[in-house]
C-alpha cells in the first residue's frame, strides 16, 4: 500500500462522522497503522495475534485499549527485528515511531510511542514466546483501514481454544512417558492468561479422541492429576525450569498449576467420556468456570 499524507483535520472530520470521540479515534489510528505496516511485512505469517477485538470502530466508540498481544516460536532475535521495522523512517508514513524492548513473562515487550503530527500515542506490543508447531484450522482475520475502506488490515489470529486442546490431548495420550515439559508450560499459560469457551475445547477434545482412535475413560485423567503429588514429574518439571529460555518459567510452581490444570479439565474430561455437552466459560483471574 502507497501511504497517504492524512492530517489531523481528517481524524477530526471522521470523529464527527462517526459520533467516535476523538482521542479514542486517534488511539484507533495509530494502532491500525501499527497493523497496517505489520500486514506488509514477514511477521504476518510468523505472528498470531491474541487480541484482534481491540481492532475496530465498534470498539474504538466504548474505550482506548492500547495493547496488541502476539504469539510466536521462540527466537530471540525476533523482538529486534520487530522494532527496527518501524523505527525506519519512511517520508510518506503519517506516523513516526520510537521504541524500546523490555523483558516479560514468557516473552518480550515493546513500549512503543506513535506520533501523528504533533499528538502521541503510547502502544505496547507482546511477543509471547510458544512452540506452537503446526496448527490445523488457523482463522485469518481482517478489517477495513478507518481512513480507506479498500484497504484491508490482515492478521492470523491465536487460537487459544485449539492450541490448549491439542496440547491437553497429547498430555492424556503421553502420560509421564510425554518427551517433552514444554507442553505443560504452554498448558499452564494458556489457563492463566486466556478466557476460554469451554465447550468448545470439549468438542475438540472429543475430535481428537476420534481421530486418534484414544477411548476417554476418567482412569487416565486421574492419573494425570495424581502428577501433583509425584516426585518423578515435579523433578521433571523443575528440572525444565531451570533450562528453560522462556522468562517467567521459573515462577510456576507444579503444585498450584497442575491444581488450576484439575480444576480446569476434571467435569470437563468427564463430560467427554460420557459423551455430554459441557457448558461454561473459563475466566483466568478466578481460576474457574462460570455458566
């Protein structure tokens, strides 16, 4: 896409249009221009972005969220790369950036600032280091750019539910012969930081159990949860968090996640060996389902 001179005066002509407040609108712009310069480049096939609804008019009328949250495979250099692309200066782009990287849990973080004419913008941008490997079923998203509707702004989302799943799966198939802890820690993340449609990990879960021709009985759930208390699988796992290259490992105790992790798939589990529907929404910070 050629980038086009927008002033101040035409977010303020589209703000009145829209009924949209102008901060809001101006927060909107910077963010899609983020995602415009992102949709161009490599890492639109090497990111998944967690949080694609704070994209959008509807979302800019209610409140500013100036986060975008991505995950990808480990590589350190990544985060370097990432922000060299928009510290470049380019004549004809109507926002400048400057930027710095900071360390996070379970991966990097860029405090950036986006500047239109004289207005700032302060945007955070996660890279959440996982091995995601190959995932089947990815769902491309994309929106209309707010000041030109023929140009779209594309990005593959993370789908939290299907990654879980398919990690969940293999931890029931492997049981304590599983080759490698990693899949624990990506477990473990997913249900500390994603609100969750449980049903629909259920119906995966399910799918996989057929695919892979796997009987789901509660025998083997309960042998997984029994792990709490076993000092093979705890050395195992500490074992993997002190080599571990991903920051914020070392901070998850076995004990009180595999308890999240029981607490999350026990009626779960037993829905699907008894070939029921399972209904509710797994809400992180309580560390429980409601509904």
């Amino acid at each position: 896409m050629e980038d086009k001179k927008y002033k101040i005066a035409d977010l303020q002509e589209k703000s009145e249009e829209w009924k949209i407040p102008f901060s809001n609108l101006l927060a909107g712009f910077v963010l899609e221009e983020f995602m415009l310069k992102f949709s161009a480049s490599e890492f639109k096939n090497r990111f998944l972005l967690r949080n694609g609804t704070v994209l959008g008019l509807e979302q800019y009328r209610k409140k500013n969220i100036l986060k975008l949250d991505f995950f990808c495979e480990p590589d350190e250099r990544i985060p370097e790369k990432l922000l060299q692309l928009y510290l470049q200066k380019k004549e004809q782009s109507p926002v400048r950036w400057k930027g710095t990287i900071s360390s996070q849990q379970a991966g990097t973080c860029l405090e950036l600032q986006g500047q239109f004419e004289e207005m700032k913008v302060p945007v955070t941008v996660g890279i959440h280091f996982m091995h995601l490997g190959k995932i089947w079923g990815l769902v491309e998203r994309q929106i209309p750019f707010l000041m030109d509707e023929t140009v779209q702004i594309e990005w593959k989302e993370f789908p939290a539910e299907l990654v879980l799943a398919k990690q969940i799966f293999v931890i029931l198939r492997d049981m304590e012969l599983i080759p490698d802890m990693e899949i624990y820690r990506e477990v473990f993340f997913i249900l500390r930081n994603e609100t969750l449609n449980g049903r629909h990990v259920c119906e995966l879960l399910e799918d996989m159990c057929k695919t892979e021709e796997m009987i789901p009985d509660m025998e083997r759930a309960e042998q997984i949860f029994s792990y709490r208390d076993y000092p093979y699988m705890k050395k195992r796992w500490e074992k993997f968090c002190r080599h571990s290259a991903i920051a914020g490992t070392e901070t998850l105790k076995w004990e009180e996640e595999m308890e999240c992790f029981h607490h999350f798939l026990g009626d779960m589990w037993e829905a699907v060996c008894r070939d029921e529907v399972f209904f509710g929404d797994w809400m992180p910070e309580l560390a429980r389902f409601l509904g």
